[in-house]
C-alpha cells in the first residue's frame, strides 16, 4: 500500500475530505475488484509489467513448493528496496543456515535481477495483488514464520492475513516522508491497524521512527538504512573496459534516475557548459528507460547528438547519451566522477523528493542534487555537513557547480573523498538491524557458534 494508492481495479483514493478508511472497508472494496484482476493483469502484461510463465502468482498461487523447516519471508517493493535485503539475507544464511527464506517484488525487473543475485536458500516469488483471497493463498501456503517487511510498501489484506494466522513481523528500513505522513495520517484507522501488528518498526532516521509511531506502531527504533550496508553497485568488467574506451578521456558526468522535465535541465545545461568544456559528455539515466525513444527523439530535435546504451557505446561526437538499460547503474557510476542526483528539480513537473545518493557516494563520486531532498533530507544535510555534497537551487548554479568541477578536478576529488568516508561509516547498520532481530530470530534458528566460542576450534 505504497503512498495508499493500492493499484488494485477499484481501488479508493485517498484524499483530503474523503471517508476514512478502516480495514472492513478496504477488504470489501478489494473483495469487489476481484473479477476485474485478471483483466487488470492481462493490462499489465501486455505493457510488459508481468512475467506471463509466473502470472499465477500475483494470484496467490505459489510457483514453488514451501521447503520444510523455519521460514522467514522478506518483501521489498521493486530491485532497490529488495537489494538492501541482500546483506541481511546473505548474513541470515551464514549466520543461521537452517532458516529458509523467501523474498517477494512486485516488478519484473527486480526478478530478473535477483535471480542472479540471490544467496543459496533463498527464493522469489511476485507479490500477490492485494485482495482478500490473493491473500489467504499466498500465506496459507508458504506459512512463513516471521516477516520481515522494508520501507512503506505495507498492503492491508496481506498484512491482516499475516495477522489472522499469527505471523510476528517487523518493519525494516521505514522511510516515511512528511509529505507521506500527512497523506497516511488521512487514514490513520487503516494505518494504525497495519502499523500496529509490527512488533517492531525500524526507521531509517530518527524522523522515521517518530512519524511511524505517530501513526501507530507500537515499539520503534531508528538503526539507519540497510542500503548503506549494501555493496558498491555491480558492473561488467568487460562492458566497462569498452565503455571506457569509447569516452577516453572526455570530461562526463552523470544525471542519474531523472524524472520528465529533468531531461531538459540535462540539456541545458550542457549547451551551458560546452562553451569551456566542448568534449563534454552528458549521461542521462531516465529513472523509467522506457521513455528514452520519445527523449532521444525530442534532444535531437534541439539540435544535440544523441546516443542510447541499448544502441551501442557513445561515438567521438555523442553530446548526451541516454542509459536505457536495466541494472547498468554500477556501469554509468563509473563512467562519470560527477553525479547530480534525479527527481530533485522543480523542473520535472513531479512530486520532488530525491533519490538515495549512497550509491555514488560509495564509489567516490562528487554529488550534487537540486532542492528537492526531501525524502532524504536527514541523509542529505549529514552529507553536507561532511563536506561530501553540495546541493544546488536550480539549474543555473547547477551550471556553475559542475564547471567549478570540471575546471578544478582536485576539487570534485576533495568532494568525492568526503562522501567514500561517510558511505564507509554508515556501514555497521547491518551489526545493529540483526541484534534487533535476534529475539525473533532465535527461537527459529539459533544463530551459529562463533569460531572462538567452540571448544577446541581453530582459525
């Protein structure tokens, strides 16, 4: 129930003035919608959002047979939710190797991603569509021990079936944004009744943590965000030795997961720079690579020399290239030593809000971002206060900051440095989050003796 806006056919909107919703409500809604799913499926699938071998389970219908023995389900919305799971999932199966465990997305690409990425005693499976039935298939069948659930994508019949069946869960990595604490607090019966069947809900920030009780939750915490324990994003050697290649020596930098709008500012300020820097190449990732024909049609049409990753490198004139390819953001990372951070510009027309800058932060990059931080504002002014970012107010100081960059390298290296040694200190959240799960965890599958604590062992 991300933003209250379940995706269901059907589904109510929340706004100001509107009934409040409890759960009754919501479940009898729900319970309706449900002859038009498989329609709103087919919607789906033909839009290339739904795997058509794998569509029963959005059902509720398992692809998997349940392994015997303790299991513990985890559910991130799509691949970045689900990929600061990985640390936590690999120590669990180090750490406790009896447990099994399951984690649930709602997006194809996360699941072609995670196939590949998964540690050893672990599945996916596609999150059921959020009706009562749906429900009750998916829980009956998988029956899972404890739940432990990230951020704020929480669904009322999953969760009240969870519930129904006595399941402890826990609430990972909670974000919750000012602006999305107003538009829950507008069905604070319906909310309250989720976030009170969390046993424990762990916030990012101490904002977090605050706007989840409020709300709710009875026992919080703030323990900081498990992307930060998370690895520097993976690339392809190969592919990065020739993408290299290809730019050589040219100055670049990086506007990463920009929303409608944002491409604009990407171009001017290009035009802007190229005046002092005329080999200067402008990477664009759009946050959705669908959208990068129509961009690419539309930079051309201004004049610029466009190039797109699913077409082949950058050639000796490309102007802007587009990253329209999934899972490359550890690849366009490491092209582009200057990185401003996308959806925080007046200029997409969009809710503002920002994108977690760990990512660059970890591989050295000097970032930037516009003054729209709000989803990570606690992270964003600690950045600053390190000297590892620097925000700017539109696209004019954007302009200016990147010249200063390009100009004096040795101050985007100073920069870069500052934001290697902050991403390094915030990596013991992963240490903290598993002393918090230890009371759940233990009673399913006692953690392994450490190597000292074993009579007789040796190193």
């Amino acid at each position: 129930m991300s933003g209250l806006g379940p995706s269901l056919p059907g589904s109510f909107p929340v706004c100001p003035g509107a009934f409040m919703p409890t759960l009754a409500l919501y479940r009898l809604l729900t319970a309706a919608s449900a002859p038009g799913i498989d329609a709103f499926l087919r919607r789906r699938l033909a839009r290339g959002k739904e795997d058509p071998v794998r569509l029963g389970e959005r059902q509720g219908i398992a692809g998997l047979p349940r392994p015997e023995g303790p299991l513990v389900w985890l559910h991130g919305a799509s691949l970045g939710e689900a990929a600061a799971l990985l640390p936590l999932m690999a120590r669990l199966r180090t750490e406790r190797p009896a447990l099994h465990l399951l984690l649930t997305t709602g997006t194809v690409s996360s699941a072609r991603v995670l196939a590949e990425r998964l540690p050893e005693g672990a599945v996916h499976q596609f999150v059921p569509v959020d009706t009562p039935a749906a429900a009750r298939r998916f829980l009956e069948h998988w029956r899972p021990d404890l739940i432990l659930w990230s951020e704020s994508d929480l669904w009322p019949n999953l969760l009240a079936e969870a519930d129904r069946l006595g399941v402890p869960r826990v609430l990972l990595n909670g974000r919750l944004s000012a602006r999305s604490h107003r538009a829950w607090a507008l069905a604070r019966p319906l909310v309250t009744r989720m976030l009170g069947g969390f046993a424990l809900a762990l916030g990012q920030t101490e904002a977090d943590a605050q706007r989840l009780a409020d709300l709710g939750a009875p026992r919080t915490a703030q323990l900081g965000n498990l992307k930060q324990a998370a690895p520097a994003p993976e690339v392809d050697l190969p592919a990065l030795a020739e993408a290299q290649a290809a730019l050589g020596a040219r100055p670049t930098w990086l506007f990463a997961s920009t929303h409608p709008g944002e491409e604009e500012v990407a171009a001017r300020v290009h035009r802007a720079l190229k005046a002092r820097h005329p080999d200067l190449l402008t990477l664009v990732v759009p946050r959705h690579a669908e959208r990068a024909p129509a961009l690419a049609e539309a930079l051309s049409a201004q004049g610029l020399r466009v190039g797109r990753r699913s077409q082949g490198w950058p050639a000796a004139d490309t102007e802007i290239w587009l990253g329209d390819t999934m899972g490359e953001m550890g690849l366009y990372l490491r092209l582009a030593p200057l990185v401003v951070m996308g959806k925080t510009f007046p200029e997409s027309g969009s809710r503002l809000g920002g994108q977690n800058p760990l990512e660059p932060a970890m591989l050295e990059r000097a970032v930037l971002w516009g003054p729209g931080m709000t989803n990570f504002a606690e992270i964003a002014q600690t950045m600053i206060a390190h000297g590892a970012a620097r925000a700017v107010a539109d696209a004019d100081e954007l302009t200016l900051a990147l010249d200063i960059f390009l100009t004096h390298p040795e101050q985007a290296r100073a920069q870069a440095s500052a934001a290697r040694r902050w991403a390094e200190g915030e990596r013991a959240v992963l240490d903290r989050v598993l002393a918090a799960l230890a009371p759940f965890l233990d009673p399913l599958a006692p953690p392994l003796p450490c190597l000292d604590e074993v009579p007789g062992a040796h190193p």
